[in-house]
C-alpha cells in the first residue's frame, strides 16, 4: 500500500529551492492536522533518534512555532517558524530560521510554502522551500549526525567501561 | 565568514566558469576571453569560487592555473542525498501517526 504513494524530492541548486512531494493514505483533515498541529508534528518531524520539542505554537499569520530537535544525549538545536499566510486546508507558508534558546533567530532563515490537495482519499502534500543554503543544510544535518554520533558514543564508552578478557591476559 | 556553495552556484557567470574548467585547467587569461566582462570581474567570481573551494589553483611557471575540484562538488551532491533521506525517514514516520490518528477517528 505504501509503495505506491509518490515520494519526490528535487532540488534547483542554482535557484536555491527544494521540492518536496509525498502523497499520504489519509484524509486532508487528518494531514491538515499533523502538519499544523504542534502536538502531532512533534510525534514526526523529527528523524529518530531525535526528538521534537515545541516550546510554543501560535498557529495564524504573524504567529509562531518555536521548537527544539533534541538529540538523545539530550542537545538542543532550536529553530523558530513564523507563519506568513494560511488558507486553510490548502495552503500555509512560513518562515523557518535556527535560533538560540532565547528565541533570537540566525538569519537568513528560509520561506516554506505548504500546499494539500485530497483525490479519492489520498492526499498529497507538496512543499516548496525557498532561499535554503548548503551552509543551512550542513547545520540541518550535523545537527542530525550529532544525535547519531551521540548515541554511538555512548555506547563506546559504555564498551570502554567493560574490561575486555582478552587485552587483561598478559 | 564562509561562503555559501549555493550562493556561488546561484550566479550564471560563475556556473559557465565551473562548466568551463571542468574541462580543462585554465588561467584568469583564458578564462575572461571567453567572457564579455573585465579582467577584473573574472578575478573577483573566481575568488568566490575559491573561497567556496569549488576550484583550487595551481601554480605553473610563471602562471596560475584554475581547475574544478570535482570531489567538492560531489559532496554537494552527497548533503542533498542525505536531507532526502531525512525527508524520506519523517515522512515514513507521519505515515504511523497518521494510520494512529484513523483509527482513533473511528
């Protein structure tokens, strides 16, 4: 069933804008939600084994999402969401840029533009993400290998506290 | 402050450089022949790309010769490929919410 659901991703480096496309097996009530409300995002925007953290959400235009990915060794990478339209079931677009913990903004951020169409059950989303840069990209991800390089860590040291028989033996 | 590899990319006189020395290793010289802009305005793109290290420069005789670093341009290529997989990964997971989110519906 999910095999036939269309993932796209693409990318136009010298525009600096990404497109993602995903259709999902729901109703577009349902994605509606899980794309606008906090308490669902957090349950999947985050890759395992990062976690999503919202702080506060204000969803209408001038109103903001500002959220942690929290890493299992339990670093923080904050990010604040600033929504600049909403149409709703059809459309948002918001304004995305990391932060501080004190909610002060790295800028440039990027502009997000959400759109949801629903065909006989099925409903696609599709995502345009303009004026990203690599250098965000890279801190997008090394935020990501962070949290999976933690993990790893702990399990060397764990390793490390354990004597090994064979290296004790003289 | 670092250069943005997008930003370097984004402009249509640096994107004909890269196509240009991808082919071969080229001087300022040669490169700005192919241009109808200054000497000047070549150095200054090819400065970008460097700082970008996009091209790397190689001293021969008395000239300097400017070439693609194609393993950096690849790890374009490989960051791009791994914000796919974390899309791919969050989608998979709302996939599972949502299922949830039906079934509490009925």
């Amino acid at each position: 069933m999910k095999n036939n659901l269309q993932f796209d991703f693409t990318v136009d480096k010298a525009a600096k804008t990404v497109f993602i496309t995903r259709e999902f097996a729901a109703p577009l009530s349902l994605v509606w939600d899980a794309f606008t409300k906090a308490e669902i995002l957090d349950q999947w925007i985050a890759p395992k084994p990062l976690i999503s953290k919202t702080k506060y959400q204000n969803f209408k235009v001038g109103g903001k999402r500002f959220y942690a990915m929290v890493s299992p060794g339990g670093q923080e990478r904050w990010a604040i969401q600033e929504y600049t339209s909403i149409t709703p079931k059809t459309n948002f677009k918001m304004y995305n840029a990391f932060a501080d913990k004190d909610e002060n903004p790295e800028l440039p951020g990027s502009d997000w533009d959400h759109n949801f169409s629903e065909e006989n059950g099925i409903t696609k989303v599709h995502i345009t993400i303009y004026n990203e840069s690599l250098e965000r990209l890279e801190k997008i991800i090394d935020g990501f290998r962070q949290g999976f390089t933690m993990s790893m860590k702990n399990l060397e040291e764990l390793l490390a506290s354990q004597p090994l028989s064979a290296s004790s033996q003289k | 402050m670092r250069r943005d590899i997008f930003q370097a990319i984004a402009d249509p006189t640096r994107r004909a450089i890269i196509t240009l020395i991808a082919l071969q290793s080229m001087t300022p010289n040669a490169i700005a022949d192919n241009f109808h802009t200054t000497r000047q305005s070549v150095s200054k793109h090819l400065r970008i790309l460097t700082e970008c290290q996009l091209v790397k420069q190689e001293q021969q005789g008395r000239e300097i010769y400017y070439s693609l670093e194609i393993k950096k341009m690849k790890e374009i290529d490989k960051w791009l490929e791994q914000l796919r997989k974390i899309w791919e990964t969050r989608y998979n997971q709302l996939d599972k919410v949502l299922l949830t989110m039906k079934k509490q519906k009925k």
